[in-house]
C-alpha cells in the first residue's frame, strides 16, 4: 500500500527527510541499513549526516567544538529543506549532545522550520552525565573502553595501522565532549520527542536518562531496545520499526493521508 502526504492547504509534500547524526567516531555510511529498511516500508528519507574530517569528508577539518559542529550540521540540514519539506533530526551518543546544539541554531536563526520529531539515542541528558575525560585516557585503556561499548569493529584489531588511525578520529571526538559545556541550560518548546537507550548500556542511568525532560517543555516518550550503548545495531529491525512508527504518527497529526 503507498500513501500520498497532502498538507492541510491540498499541497503535495516531499517525503518526510531524516537527518541522522552520528556518534563517536561514526560515519554517515552507518546508517546505511536504515535508508534500504525504511525506503522499503514508508515514505521517509533516510539522510545520514557526514561529518568534517570523516568518510567521505575525510580530507576537511576537523572540528574544535561541538558548537563549530553543530554550525556545520545546521547548514547541512537548511540546504536540504524547504518549507513544505517536514523533517526530523536522530542524533546517536555524540550525535544527541550535537542536537541540542542545532536545535538552538534552528531557534535563533528562524530560517527553517522546526523538525517534526526529534530522537535522542544512546546518550544521557549532558547535565547529568558524569564527565570521565576519555580523551585524555592512555591510548591502551581508551581502545579497550571503545571497545568493550562496541564502538570499534572486531576486524580493525587485525591491521594496527588503521586501528590507530580510527581511533585517533575517536579520540578527537571524545576531546569535543570533554571540552564541551554540559550545564548548559536549554528548553525548547513544542519538540516531539524520543530518548531511545539500550537496556545493557552502562553509560545511561535512570537519572541521566529521564533528564532530558528539563530540556522540552512536551513529554518525552522514552523507549528502551535489546543491547547496549550500540542496540541501534543490535536491535536494528525493531528500531527501524519504532522510528518509522513514531514518524508516521507525527506526519498524520498535521497532515491527512490518502491512499
């Protein structure tokens, strides 16, 4: 069955665009998985963010903040968008810190409209999340934490060259959360919300999780997957499922759908 998303005003939309941030380390390609999943079963647009000096970025700067970050991802994301273009923005571990921050560039700048519906996944709200300076651990006990949270393939173990490599791009991530601000007080109004954690993921407590809630004025909908700081992996069929679930619900309260 597919569906036709006509606006209030009888105007044919674009398909819904999900701008997917990554984490740590990550690269856009991570995403991958979903953009063949969700092209199969819904009318949403899987768009994974590349970020500076990663992938196929890899020859551009890195960043030296997250907020220089979140400038980039902000204008990734208005040259993609209209407005008759509905969006919303998943950020994982770094990738949520880093939407707090485009969401207070799309709040001041006003020149885009406001997303749909926003995840935050594998990531306590910052004011609550222990700082633990990963970036200035030794080099051996850091790639074992990296390691044991899932954040670097099995396979890399075997070619030391491109270990140290990945992990340096890892490692310069970890230094813009160390430096980052995290007592930061925002709140944002109207945002529809998910925070989205593995039930195995250490890094995420009780506290940290539910305080997100002091960012956003509308309650959040918290949801809980098999695995750990990586279950957008792990549970990947399921996730894929609830976002697709969440965001055709969003769509259909501003919008009517017709077959």
């Amino acid at each position: 069955m597919k569906y036709i998303l006509i606006s209030k005003g009888g105007i044919t939309l674009n398909r819904l665009k999900l701008f997917c941030i990554p984490h740590a380390g990550g690269l856009a390609c991570y995403f991958n998985e979903w953009k063949l999943k969700m092209k199969e079963c819904s009318n949403i647009e899987v768009c994974p963010i590349e970020l500076s000096g990663k992938g196929s970025r890899a020859d551009e700067p890195i960043y030296h903040s997250i907020e220089e970050a979140s400038r980039d991802i902000y204008a990734i994301i208005h040259g993609d968008v209209s407005e008759d273009c509905p969006y919303a923005i998943l950020g994982h571990s770094m990738g949520a810190i880093l939407i707090l921050e485009v969401l207070h560039q799309i709040h001041c700048r006003r020149q885009i409209p406001w997303p749909v519906h926003v995840f935050l996944s594998g990531q306590g709200a910052p004011k609550y999340t222990a700082l633990d300076n990963m970036s200035e651990l030794p080099h051996e006990i850091f790639i074992n934490k990296i390691k044991n949270m899932g954040g670097i393939p099995k396979e890399l173990s075997n070619y030391p060259e491109f270990l140290a490599q990945y992990t340096s791009i890892i490692q310069n991530d970890y230094r813009l959360i160390d430096k980052y601000n995290h007592t930061k007080e925002y709140y944002f109004d109207n945002t529809k919300i998910s925070v989205m954690n593995g039930r195995l993921d250490a890094s995420v407590t009780l506290r940290n999780k539910l305080g997100w809630q002091e960012y956003f004025s509308d309650q959040i909908v918290f949801q809980d997957f098999d695995g750990g700081h990586f279950f957008i992996k792990e549970d990947s069929d399921r996730v894929v499922s609830y976002i697709t679930e969440v965001l055709n619900s969003s769509i259909a309260m501003e919008m009517r759908i017709v077959q």
